[in-house]
C-alpha cells in the first residue's frame, strides 16, 4: 500500500496535540514531533511538551529528542526524521506529523539545502554581538552580507538571521546564493492539513495557556535554566522575558503580558508561513470527524 504522511500543522496553542493524538488513534500508528522547541529535554512546561497523560499511550518520536547544550538544526533533523519515517512505515501506513515549525516540517515535505559545518568562532561572534546590541546587529549584518535574503527572512528570528550569517562569514558569499530551492523527492505522499481557528479565539486560548503555564511552574523552570541562558536553544518566547524579570528589567507582571504579546506575534508568522504554502487543507481544531473522513477519501483514492 502507498505510504501517507498525515501533517498537522498551525498556530501554537490553537490544539494540534490533541488533535494529533486522536488521528494516531484512528489510524494506529505513532506521532512525530516537528516542534523545534519540544526536542529539547529542559524545556518542557514553556513549550506547552505533551504530557504522558495527553499523549494517552501514543508513542511521539521527537519530543524530549536533544539537550538544550547540544547544536540542532534543520538539516540534522530532516536526516534524523527521515530515517525514523521510514523505519516506521515499514510497519505503518499512515504517519502523523505534527507542529508548527514550518522551516522543519518544509525540511521534511522538501528537504533543505546542506552547508558544511561553520567553525565555532563565527557562531561565537554573532552569539556576542547579539547579546551586547541585540537583534538589530544581526539585522543590520544580514542586510549587509545579504540583502536579497534580507528580504525573504524573518527578521525577529535571530536563529534564522545567524544561521544565514554563518553561512555568509564563513563562505563570504550571500546565503540565499546556496540555496537550491530544489525538491527533494519522497517515498510517501503528504497530506498538510492546517489546523486554525478564529483570531480572537486563537488569542484567548494563547492567553489562558500562558496563565496555565505560570501556573504550572513555569518560573521555576526558567530559574533552573537560567544558568545556561545565553544558549541559543533558550532565547525563544516564554523564557527570554522571564529571563529579563530575573535580571531585573521587568516586574513579573509585565513579562507574563510581554510572554502573551510575544507568543500571539509568534502564531501571526506561523499562519501567514503555512497560508502562503498554498498546498494545507484547512480545518479547525474540533473538526475530527471531518479530519477523518477527508482522509480517508484521499488514502482510498490515491
């Protein structure tokens, strides 16, 4: 039978964990993570990680995969993942993937363009000035080096603006002048669905999540890892202002509203990646019934 990699993907905190678990259910077969935040071991409560309880005995390959110490990035996960996918189809059909990181589930639907490895030194320069000056040095640099892709980028990811400036430091050619834009060829067929919901409601539910979170010891979390914040695994929403309440620049209050604030801006950009996609079918998070039998018409007919 033809192999199908089931994608469900959207907003964070819109609900495609659950979702996810149910069609695993249906279809009896495991979850792969492509949340570039749950890979890592540390960081569980502020990246809203599955718990055993919500995974309901579904095995989720990815979660808890890495340490915040060790360097991760979309190519090294399209080869881990890829090999995963197809040891598992060798006993599965169907597949879900799910998570909102677009650069890595395009890693998976497509593949990603390989660069050698870039001496420690230049990742250290750029980690320095970006500590000292903050994202606008890195901007500034990009636009600099690149200005083409300078364009194209997310220009408050620093993990993707110094990914591209490595590139171009180490090879002193512009970034977007590697990338192939080439499509690598799968042994499956995907099926994107987009999983979304109205804006206020997004909102609320990205709210209330925060306050779930602080509630569940995020703080504490935050504080253990504060040792190690200058690690670019932890300079990502719901840990970043709770870094700046430690070090004194905001009351607690305002970081919590900050964490709100960011994490909506976040899920903005993840919508406007996947819509401009043009290929997901969009659903909402309570549509399982509609989920299923959509899919399977397509695995019957395809």
């Amino acid at each position: 039978m033809k192999k199908h990699l089931i994608i469900v993907a959207g907003p964070t905190a819109v609900g495609k964990t659950a979702l996810a678990v149910e069609l695993a259910k249906h279809f009896a077969c495991p979850v792969i993570s492509a949340d570039s935040r749950q890979f890592f071991r540390e960081m569980s409560i502020g990246t809203a990680k599955p718990t055993p309880q919500e995974m309901q005995g579904v095995p989720h390959e990815f979660v808890d995969h890495i340490s915040i110490h060790e360097s991760y990035n979309a190519g090294q996960y399209e080869r881990d993942a890829i090999a995963r996918i197809e040891t598992l189809f060798r006993s599965h059909n169907q597949l879900i993937l799910v998570g909102g990181s677009g650069l890595y589930i395009n890693a998976i639907l497509h593949g990603v363009d390989e660069f050698e490895e870039i001496p420690a030194a230049i990742r250290e320069q750029l980690q320095a000035g970006y500590s000292e000056q903050g994202i606008g040095y890195l901007q500034n640099l990009l636009k600099t080096h690149d200005p083409a892709y300078y364009t194209q980028v997310d220009l408050n990811n620093p993990q993707r603006l110094m990914r591209a400036l490595e590139v171009c430091l180490h090879n002193g050619r512009p970034y977007s002048s590697f990338r192939t834009k080439e499509k690598k060829e799968r042994p499956f067929q995907a099926i994107p669905l987009l999983i979304n919901t109205e804006r206020e409601v997004l909102y609320d539910r990205i709210n209330r999540r925060v306050d779930a979170m602080m509630a569940h010891g995020l703080l504490d979390e935050v504080k253990a890892l504060y040792p190690y914040r200058q690690l670019n695994s932890l300079n990502t929403v719901g840990y970043k202002e709770l870094f700046d309440f430690l070090d004194g620049k905001l009351p607690l209050e305002e970081a919590v509203a900050m964490i709100k604030q960011n994490t909506r801006r976040y899920a903005k950009r993840q919508l406007t990646w996947f819509n401009n996609q043009g290929d997901f079918e969009s659903f909402g998070p309570d549509d399982l019934e509609k989920i299923k039998a959509y899919l399977d018409i397509v695995i019957l007919h395809s």
